[in-house]
C-alpha cells in the first residue's frame, strides 16, 4: 500500500477498491458438455464470485509482470488496473468478448 501511495499521491485504499471493482468480471464461460461436444456457455457470476476472480486475475498477471520484486509488480499492477490499461484488464475483456461471441448457446444453461 506504501508502493501505492508513493505512486499515485492518493488514498492506496481507494485504489485498491477501485482496481478490484473495475476487474470484477460480471459474466464468464463454462464448459458443459451437451450431446457428446462441449460448449462454453455464457454464465452470470454473483459478486463475491467475481471479486474473487478479480483477485485472482490481478495476483496471476502481477506474478508475470517482469522486473522488481512482488511489491513492485503487484502495485504496478493495481494502479494499471485503474488507468484501464493493465493485463487484467485485457483478460476482463476476453472473457466478455468470448461470453458474447458464445451467447447463442446460453439456451444449454
């Protein structure tokens, strides 16, 4: 959180809030296997499901990030995330992009 504020000059608490809030994804994919071929069907996830997936995408991109140690990476991560520009950000967006592409099989849910 230090790393944070040195960063930005602003409340590392509300930046956190806000790079967790604006990672969280609203809709995901699931496979189910429907008469022998598998289909990713669009699913709506609850809150604390996606705040989860959220932590989960901003540990997994910062532990990719090259350079520095975790504290580096994970608040470079954190303040991309709220700039819209990260690699999380990048992976919300995918999986809605895949979640639309595949809402005609939704009628499988």
């Amino acid at each position: 959180l230090k790393k944070i504020q040195q960063k930005t000059k602003k409340n590392p608490l509300s930046i956190l809030r806000q790079a967790i809030r604006g990672v969280t994804p609203d809709i995901t994919v699931k496979a189910k296997c429907v008469g022998g071929s598998t289909h990713q069907v669009p699913v709506e996830i609850r809150s604390i499901q996606g705040k989860a997936v959220a932590i989960h995408w901003l540990l997994g991109a910062s532990r990719k990030r090259p350079g520095g140690n975790m504290t580096f990476k994970l608040s470079s991560e954190l303040v991309d995330a709220v700039k819209e520009s990260g690699n999380v950000i990048y992976k919300k967006k995918e999986t809605h992009r895949m979640a639309e592409a595949n809402r005609a099989f939704a009628i499988f849910c």
